[in-house]
C-alpha cells in the first residue's frame, strides 16, 4: 500500500509540474503576443511619418531650385 500512495503522490506532484508549466508557457505567449501587437501599433503610427515619393519630388525640386540660384549669385560675385 505504501509504493502505491507513493506512485499517486508522485503522479500527482508530476501532475502539478505540467499544469503550473503550462501555465507559465500560457502566459510567455500572451505577453509575447501582447508586446507584437504594441510594435505592430508603433510600427503603423511611424510609417504615417514617412516621406512619400511625391513630397520627396516636390523637396528635391525645391532643394535645387535653390540650389540654383545659389549658384547664380555666387557666379555673378566671382565675375565682379
């Protein structure tokens, strides 16, 4: 009777083990999907930021119109 209570105690306590693993291994992934769906977010809100090809043409054609001119006055004072 004694390795019989000894065997149940043992499954039990092997029981125990496996369900309190499980639950740990539960919550690793809820925190872990928790912490995808907060950088999936983040990752969203920081591609409105962006610069889309559009508003980069509408800069680079800024940039060298400036540029140019620049260039212009510096060509003129080297001409003095």
């Amino acid at each position: 009777m004694d390795q019989i209570d000894l065997v149940q105690v043992l499954g039990g306590l092997v029981s125990v083990i496996i369900i309190a693993g499980a639950f740990v291994v539960k919550s690793i992934l809820t925190q872990l999907d928790n912490a995808h769906r907060r950088i999936s977010k983040n990752e969203l809100s920081v591609a409105k930021f962006y610069v889309q090809k559009v508003d980069l043409a509408a800069l680079e054609a800024r940039i060298i119109s400036l540029l140019t001119r620049i260039e212009t006055k510096l060509d003129k004072k080297v001409d003095k």
